[in-house]
C-alpha cells in the first residue's frame, strides 16, 4: 500500500491522502512518478470508453461474428479518430449553459455536434452515385446457413398464447 499526499490542488479545498496498491517492492520516485500519472490517466481512459460507447455507438449493433464486431470497433476509432483531426477546423456549437472552450481545442463531443455544419462546407471529393439495380441476393431454394439469433424485446408483462386461453382468463376474472 502508498500512502500519497498532496500538498495542494488546482481548487480550493483540503487535499486527501490517495491510498494505491501495487505488488511491487523497493518503490523508488521513478515507479512512484508513474503509478501516480497511471492513476490520473484512468479519467481520460474511461471518458473515452464512455464517449464511445453512448455518443459513437460502439455497442449497440449485435453482430453475429467476431470479424463483424471488430470491423465495427476499427470503424468506431475512425470516426473517433476523425473528430479529433477535425478540432482546428470546428466552430464551437456549444449549449448555452455550457463554457466556451478554447479555439482549436475541443473535446470530440463538441467537434461532432459541428460537423454537420463542417461536413457541408467541405468540398465533394466524388460524384453522386449512380443509379444500379438490386443485387441477386440469395439464389432461390437456399435457406441461410445462420440462423440470426431471436433476442429478448424487454418486454416484461405476460401474455396469453392463445386467442382461447385469453378468452378463458378473461371469463374466469369477471366471474
């Protein structure tokens, strides 16, 4: 166990001793340096993971396969990726009770409430797609080989099976 005490914060207020774990023996400033900075950077690693799962969607598709799922994570730090190459180029569209931030150093939740208005002022690299018929699908007489997985809609009141048994239920209540 290290007992860490700092001797100030950015804030007003009393600074709390952080108490950290490590198996390690024979700590010197160096180790003591990093595990301290680790600690710190566990905020920035969780709001990322919160950001990409609620904002980008990271895990609302139900993929079937593992290739999918890591198709649509590398497809998630792309567009991840690409919001933060778009800062500089971002205007601040912020809500009005919210504080300006500093020019050109957004958060990629405020570059992508401007990257409507930043999509539309881009040039078009490609031309509008051509019209093209449907494609064959699946030839006929073939069932699909996965069967695609029949999930739970939530729902939680029970119902009947049958028109009969509802019928039965509903005479047996009023008697």
């Amino acid at each position: 166990m290290i007992r860490i005490q700092s001797e100030r914060l950015p804030h007003t207020g009393t600074p709390e001793p952080v108490w950290l774990w490590t198996s390690a023996r024979g700590i010197d400033d160096e180790l003591l340096d990093s595990l301290w900075s680790a600690w710190l950077r566990r905020f920035d690693i969780e709001h990322t993971f919160r950001f990409l799962k609620q904002t980008l969607g990271w895990t609302v598709p139900q993929v079937r396969d593992p290739e999918a799922a890591d198709r649509w994570t590398w497809l998630i730090i792309a567009a991840f990726t690409q919001l933060a190459a778009a800062r500089s180029l971002a205007a601040d569209l912020r809500l009005p009770w919210e504080a300006t931030a500093t020019p050109g150093r957004l958060t990629q939740a405020r570059v992508r409430l401007a990257f409507p208005d930043l999509h539309a002022n881009l040039p078009r690299l490609t031309s509008v797609p051509k019209p093209s018929k449907p494609g064959p699908g699946r030839p006929a007489g073939q069932r699909n080989r996965i069967k695609a997985p029949i999930r739970d809609p939530g729902k939680k009141a029970k119902r009947d099976k049958t028109l009969t048994q509802r019928k039965q239920r509903l005479t047996s209540a009023q008697a």
